[in-house]
C-alpha cells in the first residue's frame, strides 16, 4: 500500500475517542478543532509504538508527553490537554500524593491512554489543514534521525524487502477477543453462555454458531497470551507502519542499538514478518547474549587468572546454558521445560534485579541477588564495583554498545558487501534461507576475533506458531470488531 499524500496527515486513535469528544465539545468546537484534540492521543500512541516495550513493563505505559515543543505551538491556545484529562482520555502520571509528575530527566509530563481505551478499535482520520499539517510535520522533524551513510542507510533500504503478512491483523483481533473472553470468565467466575452472553453477546453468539464452547476456545487457544494494556494499540500501529512503508528507524545515542518497527514488535507479532519474494526466513541468535556481553569487560579488568566462578559463567554464557543454571538453582526444574512467558519474565526480573538497577536494588535481598552473588561472587563484585565508578546506567549502555558494535558495524557490515536482506533483532539477526549459514559463520568469527568469546547460535524459522489453529477460529476476530 502507499504511503498516504504529503499534504495529508493521517491520525490513527481509537475510535471511542472520537465519540467521547463529540460528547466533551460543542458542535462547533467539534467540527472546527477535531483535529487539535487528537493530536496529542495519537503522539501518545505513536511514542509508545516506537519505544522499547520497556515502557510498558516500567512505566505502566506512560510516556512524556512534551507541551511546549509539540503540543502548544499546533493546538493554537486551545484547552486541548485539559479537555482530554477530563474526558479521561489521557490520564497523567501521578506521585504518591496525587500530583503529575515530570518525567526524569525532561521538562515533559508524562500520559498514557485511559484504560476503556485499550482494547478499543483503532480507526484512521485523514486530515488536508495545511497549515496544522506544517506545524506537525515541524514538531515531528526534530526528533527524525536519517540513517548514516553506510551500513545504516543499508539497513533501512534492505527493510523494504520485508512486509507483514496479512493475516496478522486478524491475529491480533484473534489475541484481543480472547482477552476479552478470558477476562469476562474470571471475573464471573464461570464459562457458562447463559452469564458470557450478557456480557459479550456478538462474541459468545459467534462462539455457538460455530459450534465451539467458551472454555473450550480458551483451552485450543492457550498458546495465545492475553493482551497486556495498552498493547493492542500499539500492535496495530506497528502492522500499520509496515502497510505504509512507514518504518520506525533510529539508532540510540547511548549503546548504539539500532531500533525498528520490527525488533520494537512483541516477539508473537514478529513471527508474521515474511520476505516479499516469497524466501525463508530464519533467525540466527546469540543464544544469552547480554550476559555473554559481559564477558568482554570481565577480561579487561581480570587479564591474570580467572577465578572458578568466572570461568563457570564464561562457559554457561558461551554454551548458552546460563539462564537454565540459574533457574535450576533457584527452582531446581530446567528453563526450557516453561512457558515462553515464564522465561521471558526470569530474564526481565534478572535484569531488573542484578544487571541493569541501581545499587541499592542490587543490594536488596531479592532471590536472584543472593542466588547470582552465591554463585558468581566475582562476577557480582565486578557488577557492584562497575556501577559505582561509572553509574549504574553505565554497565547496561557499555553492553548494548559491545552487542551493537559487534552484530551491526561487524556482521552487518559484511552482509551488506553480500547485498544480503537482513533484519537486526538486537542480538539476533533475520535473514533469508541462502544466507543463514554465511550469517551464522560471520558471527561466530566475529565474536572469537573480537572477543575472544565462542558463543551458541540458535537457528530459528520465522513463522506464525499454528496458523491453521488460528484460522479455525478467526470468526472471533470479525466478533469482537463489531462488539466494541
């Protein structure tokens, strides 16, 4: 699909938004000034989309939200901020006692959606006000940051190589309704129709058309996590920016990582990525990579004779095992053996609790502290000592910057001479079928030269888990749109 007219501005929000204002405005104020009241929703929005998923796992989904650069110079006076506070649909962040709250580090408040937004359907309003379009095209140009000549710009021209496939907007409506559906049995406390029915009729109303039970819907569908909030939004904007060619692109300041649409995408969503010429896609993955990052700095700083417990992590790391050890001392059962989801929440509460918080996190008597400091104990030391000297956001940059410098100026670099379709994932990287052993090879050269590291690669076909289950029960999705 092409990419929307230059004089026009799409807007993407949820459409109870629309019906919500019309109700906080006067017909007038309504017709007139629509389009300064859903500037600041769709900013919120398009911030969250094209952040870390961090945001959500932090923050709880807030994002700044800057007034003076731009909101107050396109909103021309208006009570835009007040009005959408009021009608509840963007909610400030507030301290203890009540208060808003700046956002650290900026002169910026911070907003997100109001909750009966979240699962809301998303709609497009296209408007041709020239002179409100200039204003939002100048508050957006400050913050867009062309690709360097090089391996950059090489990576944003390969990511045309790559669409969504089709079917992933009906997943993620697939996902919403049963998020709906398992939040109504909870809350009632039963599957049976007579009560769901009251209070989803069109989706339990599909549900018996086609012949299938509620509980028995949630048991085949199991596979599929229910939305977190605010992620249904953001996942159709994503799908959106992949329709339009639209792409997400910048490389961050601090750790050098590059940051797309696509490595921005919950991992599930990813799965629908497919080459445009129809190829294979696989991902090659450094298999614990961010700790294995931490290896390099080890070396420098103990170049004599490693203790036993350095040498235990080094060989975890490299092997990629380090995650399962810890879990099994922890829990005593393998990693492997859980959820995606469990997994994904270990390594979030590692990372939040020994490698990227500040000290004094660290210091507290959190499991994953004293089972780390028990088994690593120099590792730990060197931890502890590192974000002292530098700070503690330093040790989190420095690993980004090692990870970066080594998949992105090294391997991608290489690629690019091959003229090779190539997607970074971080510490992965997405490519075709003909060139996944040439990428596997080239990292692993690239991290025994640089780093004198031997680490596990993990081959992975890039494929939606089950479509054939999906579509059984793709009638949901048709549902839960014309329910909402």
């Amino acid at each position: 699909m092409s990419s929307p007219l230059k004089h026009v501005l799409a807007l993407r929000v949820p459409g109870t938004v629309v019906s919500d204002l019309k109700k906080a405005l006067t017909p007038k104020e309504f017709k007139k000034y629509l389009h300064l009241y859903l500037w600041p929703v769709h900013l919120v929005l398009q911030t969250q989309a094209n952040t870390s998923d961090m945001v959500f796992k932090k923050s709880q989904g807030f994002v700044p939200l800057n007034f003076e650069g731009k909101i107050k110079p396109v909103v021309s006076g208006k009570p835009v901020l007040q009005t959408l506070k009021s009608s509840g649909i963007l909610v400030p962040k507030r301290n203890s006692k009540g208060r808003e709250t700046y956002t650290t580090g900026t002169v910026s408040k911070s907003f997100t959606i109001g909750d009966k937004y979240h699962l809301d359907n998303m709609i497009e309003l296209v408007f041709n006000n020239r002179g409100f379009i200039k204003k939002c095209k100048r508050t957006e140009a400050k913050e867009i940051s062309e690709p360097k000549p090089g391996v950059e710009r090489y990576l944003r021209k390969v990511f045309n190589d790559f669409e969504l496939d089709s079917y992933s907007k009906t997943y993620c409506d697939l996902k919403r309704a049963l998020t709906h559906l398992r939040v109504a049995a909870n809350e009632l406390g039963t599957y049976e129709h007579i009560r769901l029915k009251k209070r989803l009729p069109h989706l339990i109303k599909s549900i018996e058309d086609n012949g299938h039970t509620a509980s028995q819907v949630i048991k085949e569908l199991e596979c599929i996590a229910s939305y977190k909030k605010g992620r249904y939004a953001t996942d159709m904007l994503q799908i959106r920016q992949f329709e339009l060619g639209e792409i997400f692109f910048k490389r961050a300041p601090k750790g050098d990582r590059i940051f797309t649409t696509a490595n921005l995408m919950p991992r599930d969503l990813r799965k629908f990525i497919k080459h445009k010429r129809g190829k294979a896609l696989f991902e090659a993955d450094i298999r614990n990579c961010q700790p294995l990052m931490l290896c390099g700095l080890l070396k420098k700083r103990y170049r004599g004779k490693w203790e036993t417990d350095l040498l235990l992590y080094k060989d975890l790391c490299e092997k990629g095992k380090f995650y399962n050890y810890l879990f099994k001392v922890m829990y005593g059962i393998e990693l492997d053996e859980m959820s995606e989801e469990t997994r994904i929440r270990f390594k979030e509460k590692l990372f939040g609790y020994v490698y990227y918080c500040n000290i004094y996190e660290s210091a507290s008597y959190s499991e994953y502290v004293i089972t780390f400091k028990k088994e690593f104990p120099t590792v730990y030391t060197f931890i502890i000592e590192y974000k002292t000297e530098h700070g503690y956001k330093a040790l989190s940059t420095e690993m980004q910057r090692v990870e970066s410098k080594l998949m992105i100026n090294t391997v991608c670099t290489q690629l690019k001479d091959n003229k090779c379709s190539v997607l970074s994932i971080h510490d992965g990287l997405i490519v075709t079928e003909d060139e996944i052993e040439h990428t596997e090879t080239l990292l692993q050269e690239a991290f025994e030269k640089k780093q004198g590291l031997m680490p596990e690669i993990a081959r992975k076909r890039i494929k939606p888990h089950d479509i054939a289950l999906y579509k059984r029960f793709d009638y949901l999705a048709n549902a839960v749109s014309i329910s909402i």
